[in-house]
C-alpha cells in the first residue's frame, strides 16, 4: 500500500507525501529567503553598482563610473582600503594566537576547566554590544583606566590613545583581540580531541613540552587553526560596530574601516550606487584574501586521513 | 584522568607537581581577572558618582553603592524611557527568534533527511551565503524595503529571519545526522507520514539543538546594532542597542555613571544567558564550528 501512494500519487495528499515534494516543501523557506533576500537583492546589488544612484532619483547608468572613481579620483577609498589591510593583518593572527594559546591553558584536565572556559569565555559574548564600546572608549579616554594605569608604571604623560592617528587603530585592535572566546572554544573542543596516545609515545621519546605542542599540537589542530582563520578574516573585513561607536573612523580617517566607510557613502552621503560598488570590491577582496588562505593551506594543514602514517 | 597524573608523577616529583599546579591556577585565574576586568569595572562605575567615575579610574569600588545612576539612565531621553526600549528589544528578540527556530528546523530536517534533486545543490548555495559579506546584500535590500514604505517598522528586521539561517540549519544538521535513521523509517513504514515524522520525532530529539538556536539568535538580536541603525529613525521605536549609543552620544560628556548603569542594564539578558544556559553557548559554538 505504502509502495503503491507513494509511485502514483492519486490524490493531493498522495501528492504531498512523495519524498521529493517533501523535500521542497520543507526546503522551501530556504529557496525562498535565497531568492528574496540574497539573489534578487544581489542582482540589484550589481546593476545599481554600474549607476549613478542617489536615492531620491532614479538610478542612471553609468558604466564602470564607479569603480574608476573608487581607484583613481578617492584616496578616502583607498584610505580605508588600506587601514583595513592593516588591522586584518593584525587583529586576526593576534586573536588567534591569543586564542590558541588560552585554549592550551585552560583544557587541563581539572575540575575548574570549565570555569576557566566560561571566563575566557565572557569577553567574546559581550564584546560585540555597544555597552562594551562605550565602556572600551571610556578605558581609553586621555584620563581613563588605562593612561591612570600606565602613570602608576612611570609614563608620566598621558596618551591620546583616539585623538593619535597610529594609536587609534591599536584600541579597535585591542578590542577584536579580547573578543578571542568562540576560536577558543573551537580551538579547545580540537584539543580535546587529540589522542592522548601522541603525547605518551612523545614522553616517552623524551620530548619536552615545547617540542610536543610544535610537533603534536600545532599540527593535529592546524585544520581547526585553517577554519578559525577564515571566518576571523572574513569578519574582520567587515567589523563595522566598533569603529563607529569609538572612533567614527578618525582621528584623520585612520580607523575608516572598509564597511564604515561603505556605510557612510550609503547612508549619509546617500550614493548608493558608488556604495554598492564598493560592497562588490569588498566581495572580490574577500574572495582572494580567502582563495590564497585556501591556496596556502596545502602546505601548512595537515590532515590525518590523507597524509602522515 | 588516572594516565595523565602517572605519567605526570613519573616525570616530575610530587611536592613539585603540587606547587606547579597553584602557581597554574593563580597564573589562569589571575589572567582571566584581567580580561573581565574592564565589564567589572563597568558594573562597579554605574554606582559610582560621576566624580569618581573621572577622578578616580583606577579604584573598582564605589564609595558608597547608590542606585541614582539606574534612575537617571532609565528615564531615557525625548520623554521615552528605557521600559520602552527594553519592550522593543523583547520584541524584536522573541520574534525574529521564533522565525529562526521553525524555519532552520524544517530546512535542516529536509537537508539532513530527504531525498530530493538539487539538494546538494541547494545546500551549497546556503553554506556559500555564510561566507557572503552582508554589505552584498544591505542595500539593495535597503532600498526595496523603503520602496515598500518599510522602513521605520520592524518588517524589515524581523522578516528574514523567518526564512532560516544557514549556521543554524548546519547546527541542527549536525545534531540530525547524530540520529539513528531507522527511527524515521520504522515510523514511515508504521504510516506515519513525514510531517509527522519531523514534529514527532526529530523536533522532539533535537530539542538541544533549538534551545541552542533560541539562545544564540536571541542573543544576537538584541546585540545587533547596523539592522536598527539603517532601518529606524523614529526613537520611539528603537530597541536598546541603538538606544544606549543615542543616550551616550547626548548625555556622556556630562553623565558617564548613568551611561554606565543604562549599558549594564542592556547587557543584563546576556548575563542571564551566560549563567544560566552556558553549556548550549559552548556547544553550539564549538561544534558548528568543528566541521567546517
């Protein structure tokens, strides 16, 4: 009978118990969303990129206008293009490390282990509201915790850690680095699955600590270390909140992160044609950034299935 | 547990082992102080006078714990108060949340369980929207939103939540594929049909997985700052994220201790979390993470 409705569905009901119909049905806010909210928007997205488009009149089409003009006619562009190079450059390998090397810490075997996690943990969780921006603002004001701090080691005179051009842009450092908690906890579920078996055989051998995370560690976790890398990049392109609740991008446009700045030109200079050409580019440039982390982790993630024994 | 503690004693001596181990935990304690530091430090200043707060930064506790801070950091600004932007925030939360859970569920169960050409196809379209920059996408979705006369409503917000998210159809995946299969089949083949399969069997299943959802959406929700910035310009509307900067960027030159109290307030649903539903954060975040 079950084989019988579900090779000729007779009725709609039979209809709507085949396998494959399922499928859809169930599927269906998925097709839907991707072709509402990311495949039509994206089209948009690229025909307005060729226009010239302020939103009160009607988009006029301008070929390759705007990406000349990103490239040759505005340094802010290439300002930002910079500065994001820059922190990405930074933040990501520092959080990373960072990252790494707590979740060597606290994966210990005692019975405080997951406390240690939760309060490694807590930073990351709520690093990312606007509390914490402000909070992180206050720190670094001229007569904040941190310059009252640094006068008590002897550093007689206070900094301007964001009215400086090169030290604003350490304080947004400061603060993706403190967010390290979720690569943490990804780096220490790795760790956790690492045959204890390795390190015994090392100890046996006579290798000392040091030589058992290059060795042991570092390589068994590198395909972790690969992922973490690329959703960390991918993020830093786009880290917007922090740059605009602490700095709005200055002193001097030196914290103008790339999405600051594409939010500006969309939505107080209202050009949304120049700022759907620059989302493009960011696209682009993350695709590359990707694609050689991608190209280069042949040479440096190691897979136990593949290679090795 | 018992192997590591041989090994260890074989190599080290026991009363150094002992000594290493405090100087371990005062080391990984004292380093975790640090890092929560500047939130501790937030908490103690929304009770401290504003004096304090300038003078003297680098003392954590108040003089004396008054709550003037709460009371002048609640009555908000332009007559609205933060009752009304909590309000908002719970709003958004809970049903851009609910939209989240029902429809990344029904995606992962067809993802995970049902056979149906361009599946494979579909899904990579889904895992490759993870890694798309939401830039792409904002403002064209701008623009077609305030062609509909959205803006300054929370359609906009909340509607495409309702249309899955790929991190948690590929949380919930993860947690299917962890099921037995021959739980689905022996109920097809007792009848049961395949709706009734997914909300009898695999919803009840992966209750862990959605509570994990629940949380880690809502969380982000209230956190989100660049959705409500872009689509909301009436006050009476903003949830509290947009709200605090507002307050800040009016009040903060003068009045650091009630911006201080408004941003613990904010943070106080986070906090909930964290204490009370900590092991889903972690596990969610650990192993969606793992297989990527």
């Amino acid at each position: 009978m079950i084989k019988m409705e579900t090779r000729k569905p007779r009725t709609i009901k039979g209809f709507l118990q085949k396998e494959a119909v399922c499928g859809y049905i169930f599927s269906s806010p998925f097709i839907i969303g991707f072709f509402a909210f990311t495949i039509i928007p994206m089209l948009y997205s690229l025909f307005i990129s060729f226009c010239s488009f302020r939103i009160s009149s009607a988009p006029v089409w301008i070929g390759w206008g705007n990406y000349i003009r990103m490239f040759t006619e505005d340094p802010r562009f290439i300002k930002s293009v910079t500065v994001t190079l820059y922190y990405v450059l930074i933040s990501v390998p520092l959080k990373i490390c960072f990252a790494l090397v707590v979740a060597f810490m606290v994966t210990r075997r005692t019975r405080l282990a997951s406390f240690y996690r939760s309060l490694y943990y807590l930073p990351s969780l709520i690093g990312g509201s606007i509390a914490v921006s402000l909070v992180w603002k206050e720190l670094f004001a001229v007569n904040g915790v941190v310059n009252k701090f640094l006068a008590l080691l002897g550093k007689g005179e206070p900094i301007e850690w964001l009215g400086h051009p090169s030290y604003a842009i350490w304080v947004l450092v400061l603060l993706t680095a403190w967010q390290f908690g979720s690569s943490m906890l990804i780096f220490a579920a790795g760790l956790k699955q690492i045959p204890e078996s390795y390190y015994e055989a090392a100890q046996i051998d006579g290798a000392s600590s040091l030589q058992q995370f290059f060795y042991i560690t570092l390589p068994c976790l590198s395909p972790v270390i690969f992922f973490n890398l690329v959703m960390q990049t991918i993020n830093g392109f786009m880290n917007f909140t922090q740059a605009f609740v602490i700095t709005k991008g200055g002193p001097m446009d030196s914290t103008l992160f790339y999405a600051l700045y594409l939010y500006y030109s969309a939505f107080n200079y209202f050009e949304m044609g120049y700022a759907s050409a620059m989302a493009w580019v960011l696209l682009i440039m993350v695709a590359v950034v990707t694609a050689l982390i991608f190209k280069s982790s042949g040479r440096w993630v190691f897979y136990e299935a593949k290679g090795g024994n | 547990m018992q192997q590591q503690q041989l090994s260890g004693s074989y190599i080290i001596p026991k009363n150094h082992n002992y000594a290493k181990r405090i100087f371990y935990h005062c080391f990984v304690l004292a380093l975790g102080l640090l890092m929560i530091y500047p939130v501790v430090w937030m908490i103690f200043g929304s009770f401290k006078t504003n004096y304090e707060i300038l003078n003297e930064a680098l003392k954590l506790l108040p003089a004396e714990f008054s709550l003037d801070n709460f009371i002048r950091g609640w009555k908000g600004f332009g007559n609205i108060t933060f009752a009304r932007f909590f309000q908002n925030s719970f709003v958004l939360g809970i049903s851009a949340t609910a939209g989240v859970t029902i429809s990344s569920s029904f995606v992962a169960y067809a993802f995970s369980r049902l056979r149906f050409p361009g599946r494979r196809f579909l899904f990579s379209c889904m895992m490759a929207t993870m890694m798309l920059p939401s830039q792409v996408v904002m403002i064209p979705q701008y623009i077609i939103f305030r062609n509909l006369g959205l803006t300054n409503t929370y359609v906009p917000l909340i509607l495409p939540s309702w249309f899955a998210k790929a991190f948690f159809v590929f949380m919930m995946m993860q947690f299917i594929y962890g099921l037995p299969r021959e739980l689905d089949e022996a109920a097809i083949i007792d009848g049961c049909s395949r709706y009734s399969v997914y909300s009898r069997i695999i919803l009840p299943l992966i209750k862990p997985a959605l509570i994990t959802t629940i949380i880690i959406n809502f969380y982000w929700t209230w956190d989100d700052f660049m959705g409500p910035l872009i689509y909301l310009s009436r006050a009476q509307k903003f949830p509290v994220s947009l709200a605090i900067k507002l307050f800040a960027d009016s009040t903060s030159k003068t009045d650091f201790g009630a911006m201080f109290a408004i941003s613990t307030l904010s943070l106080l649903p986070v906090f909930f979390i964290f204490l009370f539903f900590n092991k889903y954060l972690i596990q969610g975040f650990s192993t969606s993470g793992l297989r990527g």
